[in-house]
C-alpha cells in the first residue's frame, strides 16, 4: 500500500484537495476542544489536515507513504508528520483528544488490530471520526456500467458497515451512529465518485491518476474501453439515462462517529 501511494503521490495533490463541506463536517463530529491534540490517520499529503490546522486545530499526520509525507512536509512544516499506520502509530497512550481518518479504513490490513491501536493512544471520552464507503454504497454507484471489473475490486476491499462497528466495539468504542453523505455537484475532492453529477470528470487523465481505483486496481484496457464509451455516451447523452438507473437514497459516503468511553471506577 506505501508503494502504491508512493507512486500515486507524485501527482495527487492536483486533483485531491479538501473540500470545504466536508472539512466542517468533520469539525463538526470531531468538536476540538482548545490546546487539544488530534491524529489524521492515513493522512497522505496532508489536504485535511492542513485544513484543519487552519483553523487552530493542532494536529499530527501519521501515513505509511514516504513521498506522501513528503509532499505533506514540504506544504506545512508546522504540522507533526509521522511515518506509521493505523496498525502501528508509535504514539503514547492517552494522548490524543481526537482522531479522524478519511477515506483510509480499506487501507488498513487489520481493523482489529487498528482500532485497538487507536483506543489505546486516544484519551478516554476522546472521539473518532471516520470518512468511507460501504461496499452496499458503492453498489449504487453507475461507475460499474463502464468500469464493472474496477468497481467489484474496489468494493471488495472496503469493509462493511457492520465489520467496521464489531471491531470498533471489540476495542472498546461506543458506536455513536453515522450520517450519508451525498456527492454534491461543486466537489473539490476529486475522488472516486467526486463525477457523480458530471460524468466528463472521468475523461481527464490527471483525475484518474489520482484514484486509486483507477490508477492502481484497474486494469488499463478496462479504463481504455470504459473511458471510450463513456465518452460516447456523454456525446449522445445516453449518459443520463444509465446516471437515472442509478438513482438511490443509500447516500455515497458515510461519516462514523466513536468515543473511547470513560473508564467508571468503583
């Protein structure tokens, strides 16, 4: 996975960007409280956060790429960045307040092992929040009419909704609940479903590129065909009908919220 992000790095920062609504989102499910410390798990170069930081929120990035962090280094040298996974942080216990981690939980090679990880160095009633994708979310997406082989290959690697909350609550979280997220048409993140509402997003290489999907799951003569019919499509506005086939009220992310209970004594 740190090779593969290594590779995508180089580029991501052209098209991966943070995106106003959901920074708040996650300032709103996260509520820091003042001189508390908080962890981007998987942070990769840095984009939330920066954005984050930004607003007087202190924060260490811990990833598992080298030219990520690099990236995200040479952006904001005030910022604690840190080699590691969700696995493995090398961080103290009880020392953090907070801990988000966005569209990085189908990196993660054991959740168990992660979420136990992240509830021994956040503090008791500290919160995590978690931006992802279900597998029964990305079954609505119309990105499997052209890219079929893609999209089942990226499905299987996201961890269920369920699998997720079991081994939260294995580690000692209390599940808080979760809230959709609907792809909205001015997107400045441009990852995987950011051409939900415009398709033609999918013809630029530089998008793709830094889509893991597209650039290191997906085989390149699937991308060639599908992008090629898609093309066809959007000219003949065909588009629109496979988009309408589509259509559901599943959402297309999901934000899961956790505290890492107080420990009642007696």
């Amino acid at each position: 996975m740190a090779a593969k992000y290594d590779t995508i790095g180089i580029d991501y920062n052209l098209t991966r960007r943070a995106d106003p609504y959901l920074t708040e989102q996650l300032m709103t499910h996260l509520q820091p409280v003042k001189n508390g410390c908080y962890l981007d798990i998987g942070c990769g170069t840095g984009n939330y956060t920066n954005a984050l930081h930004k607003k007087g929120v202190k924060f260490i990035g811990i990833d598992p790429s080298t030219e990520m962090l690099r990236i995200a280094r040479s952006r904001n040298s005030k910022i604690d960045w840190r080699h590691g996974t969700a696995e493995n942080t090398g961080l103290a216990d009880d020392s953090l307040d907070g801990i988000i981690a966005s569209l990085t939980i189908h990196h993660w090679t054991d959740l168990h092992k992660a979420f136990s990880e992240l509830s021994r160095i956040l503090k008791k009633d500290g919160t995590l929040v978690i931006f992802t994708s279900t597998p029964t979310q990305m079954k609505g997406y119309w990105l499997h009419h052209y890219f079929p082989k893609m999209m089942s290959d990226s499905m299987f690697q996201m961890p269920s909704l369920v699998h997720i909350q079991s081994a939260m609550r294995d580690a000692g979280f209390t599940f808080l609940g979760t809230e959709t997220y609907a792809v909205h048409p001015g997107l400045e993140d441009k990852f995987l479903y950011c051409g939900k509402q415009h398709p033609e997003l999918y013809l630029d290489d530089t998008i793709r590129n830094g889509i893991s999907s597209f650039s290191a799951i997906a085989s390149q003569e699937e991308v060639i065909k599908g992008v090629a019919v898609l093309r066809q499509d959007i000219q003949s506005c065909k588009i629109e009908q496979i988009i309408t086939s589509y259509e559901n009220d599943m959402g297309d992310y999901l934000y899961l919220i956790g505290k890492n209970p107080v420990v009642m004594n007696g």
